[in-house]
C-alpha cells in the first residue's frame, strides 16, 4: 500500500512539475509576442531612440554654448568699433552729439 500511494505522489508532483514548466513556455511566448507588438507600435508612432535623443540634445548645449560666447564676442565688437567711430568724426560733429 506504500507503493501505490508513493506513486500516486510522484505521479502528482511529475504533473505539477510538468505544468510548471509549461506555464513558463507559455509565459516566455507570452512575453515575446507582446514585445513584438509593442515594437511596431512603436515604430509606427515614429518615437525618437534614446541614444538620438541624447545626441542632439548633446549638440543642442554645444551650439547654445557657442551662440552666447559668439553674442559676446559681436557685443564687444560693436562696442569697440562704435568707440572708433567716435574718435573717428571730427570734433564739431562730436560736439553735436554731445
């Protein structure tokens, strides 16, 4: 009677082994399926990859950047040749101004 009732427990837990396993294939199936609906998804909704992304806003700093710096140099160019400009001008037309 030992036997058959270690037989019947070794029948149910083969079963349940078997139905575990069974649940993760169906698990993984599961899960590339959805992966691959949600790719084409997302590449019908033309979204931007991250490393793009990180790369033009990398550029966007760098050109921010240089315009300021290129602002200032503009700046301190108008400024000087408008001293220029003033030395420049005869004395009565200074005077004017002034």
């Amino acid at each position: 009677m030992t036997n058959g009732s270690n037989r019947v427990l070794d029948e149910l837990a083969k079963l349940v082994t078997d139905a575990a396993g069974a649940a993760q294939g169906v698990r993984r199936e599961v899960e590339t399926a959805f992966r691959g609906q949600a790719e084409r998804l997302l590449n019908t909704m033309d979204v931007v990859q991250r490393e793009d992304f990180e790369a033009v806003r990398e550029m966007a700093i760098r050109a921010r950047a240089e315009n300021t710096a290129l602002q200032a140099r503009i700046e301190a160019l108008e400024a000087l040749v408008g001293k220029k400009d003033e030395t420049a001008k005869p004395a009565s037309t200074r005077a004017k101004k002034a």
